[in-house]
C-alpha cells in the first residue's frame, strides 16, 4: 500500500480477456434483506478481536450494491484524475479519499435521481457473504489466486499477480457481486470502532475499510476482516462501491 499524494497515480495494472465476466458499467445488483451473523468466527485462526464479538443481525433496508467497485472511467464522468492513462478505464478507482467517494456518490444520487451512498460495513459484510457463513465470498473456507487477487500466501511468498485488475476477472459471489475479496479495499460508511461490541466507542475521522487487496494476504480476503483508515487517506489498494436505497416498491433500473 501507498499514500498517493494526488487523487490518482499510475500503478500496475492488467486486462483481462475475460469478457464474458466483466460486469456492465453502472450496474447494481439488489441484495434481499435478511438475518446474518456480523463479525468473525472463534474457529477461524485468523480473527482478531476488531472482528469480535460476533452477533446476528438483521438488514432491513432494501438495497442495490455496485456489482464492482466504481472505476476510472465512471468517475472520469464525475471529475478529473491527474497521471491518467487512457487504459485505465476499465480499472478500479484507488488514492480517492472517503470524503472523495462520498461526493461521488452524491453526484451520482443527483444524476440519476436516487439515494446513492456508500454502504455500511454491516451490509458490506451481508452482500459479500452472498447468503452464506463461509470465511470467503466465493462460499468456501479456503482461497486460493484463482479466486481473488491477491499478492502473498500466509506465509509471505508471492503467489498472485502483483498487479491491479479490471473488475469481475474472477466469478462473482452468490449474490453476483464482483471482486468482494481482493484487488482493491473498500471504504465503507461507517465509522471504526475497535471491536463489535454495542458499547465500542467510534473513533472520530476513521473509516471502516473492507475487502482486501492486490497487494495483500488471504486473510485479509476474509468476509469478516476489518480494518481501518483515515477519511482523507488516499491508498493505491483502496477504492469503493456505492449501494442504491430501495424504497418498498422501488426497482433497480441500473441492473
């Protein structure tokens, strides 16, 4: 990871010529409502106590999740990036700031008509499960490079591509959501707090961050990982998706 000074660097990338999995631009897909259990598992080796203690919750709020994080090109719509090339379109937006990706999202709730915003790290969690309780979001409780992109195997030697890439280079998880684990962290709106206890005090100008990276471990690819960065940090690992708020009849037009 690297503190990008501007809001947009150069850094290694690679197409893919999957085509058949590449998600549409500007595509969401609506996540069900539900109960789940938020946070990690005591039998997995790799919890920490930020992810403890585990409960269920239940998503209320209809929702519509970017199928993939928003790219160079969506946000070339919405403002400029220095060091830009033009084959970067198709790659994951990173060095954008949290307040960045909260202004993208209220230019997109403004273009569009609906209440955009980033998602919850609850509802992060809920739609990379897919439905499920696996440690990852392709379903299982192992990973491995044909599943994600990521850099090192747990014990430090390079297994992955070592290079950011386009979205939906991998098969989606069961709710057809791209890239949940892996190529790029995610903020997400919610504020961090050291554990998930109910009586954690929020810790002011830090944002929960989800997902995992390029240039990570696997268990940072976990569903129930968290971590935590600065609002105004701008990472070459870190990008975002936004969810759409659903109202009780309301359909997803972008899907």
């Amino acid at each position: 990871m690297r503190e990008l000074a501007s809001n947009f660097s150069a850094i290694p990338f690679r197409q893919n010529g999957a085509s058949k999995l590449r998600a549409k631009p500007l595509s969401f897909v609506e996540i069900p409502p539900g109960t789940f259990t938020f946070g990690g598992s005591q039998l997995d080796r790799f919890v920490t106590r930020t992810e403890l203690p585990a409960k269920e919750v239940e998503v209320t709020q209809r929702i519509a999740m970017g199928q993939a994080p928003v790219t160079v090109g969506e946000w070339l719509e919405f403002r400029s990036l220095r060091h830009y090339d033009a084959n970067q379109s198709r790659m994951p937006v990173v060095g954008v700031s949290w307040h960045d990706a909260n202004d993208y999202a209220a230019w997109l709730s403004e273009k569009t008509g609906s209440p955009c915003r980033l998602p919850t790290e609850v509802e992060w969690e809920y739609s990379a499960r897919g439905g499920g309780s696996s440690l990852f979001p392709h379903g299982l409780n192992t990973i491995s490079e044909e599943d994600a992109n990521y850099l090192y195997d747990e014990r430090g030697v390079e297994v992955g591509k070592g290079v950011l890439m386009e979205p939906a280079c991998y098969p989606p998880n069961c709710f057809g959501l791209f890239d949940m684990s892996g190529n790029v962290c995610e903020w997400t709106a919610s504020p961090w707090s050291k554990d998930l206890s109910d009586c954690s005090v929020p810790q002011a100008g830090k944002r929960v961050i989800r997902g995992g990276a390029w240039d990570q471990l696997p268990r940072t690819l976990r569903c129930s990982w968290r971590d935590w960065a600065m609002e105004d940090s701008r990472w070459d690992n870190l990008g975002f998706r936004v969810v759409i708020e659903l109202g009780g009849n309301d359909e997803c037009s972008f899907v």
